[in-house]
C-alpha cells in the first residue's frame, strides 16, 4: 500500500508540473490523446483523429491531463 500511494504521489507530482507547458499530442480519438511521455490529454474540443496536435495543458485531475 505505502509503495501504491508513493507511485500514485508521484505521477501526480509529474502531472502538476505539465500545467502550463505546451506538449505534442497524438490524437486517439477526438476528445483523447497522449502525450510523448504517454500522459493522456482530454481535449475541450474535438481534435481531427490520428493526428499530432500542440497543446497547452490547462490542469489536470486523477490521471488525466486537460486541455
């Protein structure tokens, strides 16, 4: 369990210091995509699918990163 939430603090951790960075996003869907390191990225707006896409990241929430 100890070992879970350091993993856990940790990714969350990462997650914050993505707020405000702008990231290359692979889109897998148009509301979805991920980032280089895998983060995936909820989109406001639709995305055109299959395609890489700048964005800046607004926040984020449990795993997900948003745009």
């Amino acid at each position: 369990a100890r070992l879970r939430a350091a993993g856990e603090a940790a990714v969350a951790r990462h997650l914050a210091q993505q707020v405000g960075r702008r990231h290359r996003v692979l889109t897998e869907s148009p509301v979805m995509g991920r980032t280089e390191h895998f983060a995936e990225v909820q989109f406001d707006a639709p995305q055109p699918e299959g395609q890489i896409v700048e964005a800046t990241i607004t926040g984020f929430r449990g795993q997900n990163l948003f745009v």
